[in-house]
C-alpha cells in the first residue's frame, strides 16, 4: 500500500476518475458522471477498441490506459469499474491498495468472502467505496422507505419483490458462472435483496432458502449452471418475510415486471413499473381498501448512485460503514446458492 492510502482523504474540487470498463453500463455512468460536472472524466481502459472509442467520444481529453496498473498509477483519485463481475472484487481491492476510492457495479464481488475482502481493504484505506444499487434512488422507493422508517405502515412483517425481464443478458460471460457468479438472482435478485434490507433498516437476516430453474427444470443450488428464474424466503429478525423471485426470458407479456410490495400493521406501499418499461415507477401508499399515489415518473434515478458517490468523493469522505451492508446481500446470495 502506497502512503496514500494511509492519510485520510481531503475534499477534492474536481476528483480525477479512471473508468475500468466501458462496455454498455459503463458508458452510461460515464456519461452520467461528465454530464454532473463533479469531475475530470481522467482515464479510460477497456481492451475493446470499439469501446475506448465510444468511451473517448464522452471525454475526448481522456488518456488511454493499457492496464488497470496503468490506472493505479496514474495519479487519479477514484475509479469506475464496470468489468465482468468476476472482475470487480480483485479490481477494488487493488483500487484500495493504491489510495484510491472506487465507484462498481453490481454485484460488488461473487461470493460473500469476496465482498468482505473488499470492504475490508476499503475500510484499511479509509477510501469511498460506493456500489450501483440504482433501484435504491427511484423516488418511489425513497418514499417507501420513508413510511417504514417514520413507523407509518406500523410493523412491517412481510415484503414480496420480483424482477423479471424479458430479455435477459445479451453477454456470453453472464452465462458462466465462474464469470457472473449465479444467473438471475445474482443479476437481479441482487437488487431485491438490497432494496428489501435498505427498506426495513437493515436488519440481520435468520433463515434462506432458494429455488432455482434452468429452462423450466429445477437445478441445484450449488449447480455450475447458471439459473434463468429463481424465487427466494428468507427471515429477517424484526420479524419480517421476505419474498423474491426474478428472471430473464419470461413470457411475462411486457418487458419487464419490476416490483416491491411491503405490508404492514397499519398500512402497505407498493413499488411498480409502469407499462412494462424498465425506467418507469410508480408508489403507492395503500390503507385498506385506499390508495394514494406517492411517486410518479418521469424521473432520472439511473445516475442516482454515482453522482451520490461523486458528490461524496468531492466532500473529502472517506470510507462510509454503511459499507457493511454490501457482507449482508452477499452473504443473502450465498445462503441462496448453499455456499
Ligand atoms: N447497476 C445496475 O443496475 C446494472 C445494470 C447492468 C449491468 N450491471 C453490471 O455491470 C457490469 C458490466 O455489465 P455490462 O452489461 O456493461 O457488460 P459489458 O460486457 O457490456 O461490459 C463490460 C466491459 O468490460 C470490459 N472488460 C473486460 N475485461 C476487462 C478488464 N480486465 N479491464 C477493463 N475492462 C474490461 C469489456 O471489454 C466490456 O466493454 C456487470 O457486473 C453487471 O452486473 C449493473
């Protein structure tokens, strides 16, 4: 570790970021983050000549990096990673070793151990570590987890999430689970976990249990081969259930299904898309028989997560426990996958 690494960070007026893989996300929260103006879209590195291109077509004054060691040593302040997710623990801690902070995608690592590793050795650096759980920054889920917070929907004690998309990923790497880690509960239950968890404030999670199906036939949880639907329970001890299930290539009549419900003693909110689309929400606060509409689109909650980290990153902070909360979804997915 480099002596960086060991002073606390200072407020930073215009960070230096590095952005470790371009490809279709990555593109997006580059250009979320040039359009912030927080920061100096600095450096690029992606071996995809086509995608360092369209990555310089956002930041035309980038320099081309040919490694990740290249990034590291390049003076930046912070990176971006948005690599295979097989990538993105060892990129992180390498990230942390050099004094940097660090900005990844989901899932943060692969299994638990290797989620833990990385906060670890963000908290070592006392470096920002922030993470694209995107859903968190929907105004209808802000305003649901303002109702659970403020007691308004009294004891909260179960939750159904699901998430099913049409589509499923268009990347061969997504399929292999040495690459990804687990087919669609890692995709997207990843966020159903996260959003059900950062709702109910965080509470520790007793018991899991996960059913997963391969082209209609149930495989094993430990199976190498990568699900396509999967459906989840687990326990929460505020006396909470939890119930997810997610997919890719469902025949589900629309694009996706997206959606969060959560009841309660004294009243229930739901989350939704609307029309299938996988940008538009809508919340509802429900008593009774009554609803009241409490999120509306349109919005723009997708660059929600990494101008929050820029923004971070420009006060000067360095690493935010709320890290530890990153363990508890990878620990959630392990249990489902009986690591
Ligand atoms: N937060 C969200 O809601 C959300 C949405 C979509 C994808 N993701 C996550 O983003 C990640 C990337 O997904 P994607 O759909 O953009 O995949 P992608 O395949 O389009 O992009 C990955 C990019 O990384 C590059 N790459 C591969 N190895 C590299 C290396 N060693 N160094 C630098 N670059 C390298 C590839 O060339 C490619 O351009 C995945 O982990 C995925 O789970 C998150």
């Amino acid at each position: 570790m480099n002596g960086a690494a060991q002073q606390r960070p200072a407020a930073v007026s215009r960070p230096r970021i590095g952005f470790l893989g371009t490809g279709r996300i990555g593109l997006f929260r580059m250009q979320s983050l040039a359009d912030s103006g927080l920061v100096e879209a600095a450096m690029v590195a992606d071996p995809s000549p086509e995608m360092r291109e369209a990555a310089l077509k956002i930041a035309p004054e980038a320099e081309v990096a040919s490694s990740l060691d290249d990034l590291l040593s390049a003076g930046l302040d912070a990176i971006v990673i948005a690599t295979p997710s097989a990538l993105h623990a060892e990129q992180s801690i390498a990230a942390f070793e050099a004094g940097l902070a660090v900005f990844c995608q989901k899932p943060l690592g692969r299994t638990e151990a290797e989620v833990r590793a990385v906060v670890d050795a963000a908290r070592k650096a006392d470096r920002l570590l922030g993470v694209d759980f995107s859903y968190r920054h929907t105004a209808g889920m802000q305003r649901i987890r303002e109702l659970v917070t403020a007691g308004t929907l009294g004891h909260v004690f179960a939750a159904d999430l699901v998430f099913h998309n049409a589509y499923g990923p268009d990347k061969p790497w997504f399929f292999d689970k040495a690459l990804s880690g687990g087919g669609a509960a890692m995709d997207l239950g990843c966020h159903l976990v996260d959003l059900a968890l950062w709702t109910l404030g965080c509470p520790e999670v007793t018991d899991v249990s996960g059913r997963l199906v391969r082209n209609g036939q149930p495989i094993r949880n430990d199976s190498d081969d990568v699900e396509d639907y999967a459906s989840a329970t687990f326990m929460l001890d505020s006396g909470t259930q939890v119930r997810i299930a997610c997919s890719w290539h469902l025949h589900a009549g629309r694009d996706a299904v997206i959606g969060a419900e959560f009841y309660g003693t004294d009243g229930g909110a739901s989350f939704s898309n609307v029309g299938g689309s996988f940008l538009d929400f809508r919340a509802d606060h429900h008593t009774g028989t009554g609803t009241r509409q409490i999120a509306e689109p349109p919005e723009d909650w997708m660059r929600g997560a990494i101008t929050q980290w820029a923004e971070q990153l420009v006060a000067g902070q360095g690493f935010d426990p709320a890290a530890e909360e990153f363990v508890t979804v990878a620990n959630v997915l392990d249990r489902i996958y009986a690591r």
